[in-house]
C-alpha cells in the first residue's frame, strides 16, 4: 500500500512538472501563433513590427 502511493505520488509530481513545462511553452509562444487564428484582426503596424522584429538581428560578426 504504502509503496503503490509513493509511486502514485512520484508519477503525479513527475506529470505536473511536464504540465507546467507545456503550459509555459504554450503562454510564451502565444505572441507567434495567436495571429494564426482566425478572426484575429491585426493592423498593418502589428503585422509590420513582427516581421520588422525579425530582420532587425545582425549576423555574427
């Protein structure tokens, strides 16, 4: 019994960790995919600073 709800334990707090991992990729990327959905209307200054955003970095030196 005791063994069972230690490994129980283990599996959940092994299944939370991966949970939060998820959640905070899905929350971090939201910028990126958020204007692939439909009915999201970006003005053409949002759509101007996320592609300017990209060609701003500089190459290695």
């Amino acid at each position: 019994m005791r063994e069972t709800k230690a490994a129980f334990t283990r599996e959940l707090l092994t299944a939370s960790i991966w949970a939060a991992f998820g959640l905070g990729i899905f929350v971090a990327t939201q910028p990126v995919w958020s204007h692939l959905l439909p009915n999201t209307l970006l003005s053409i200054d949002d759509q101007l600073s996320i592609r300017c955003l990209g060609s701003s970095r500089r190459g290695p030196v």
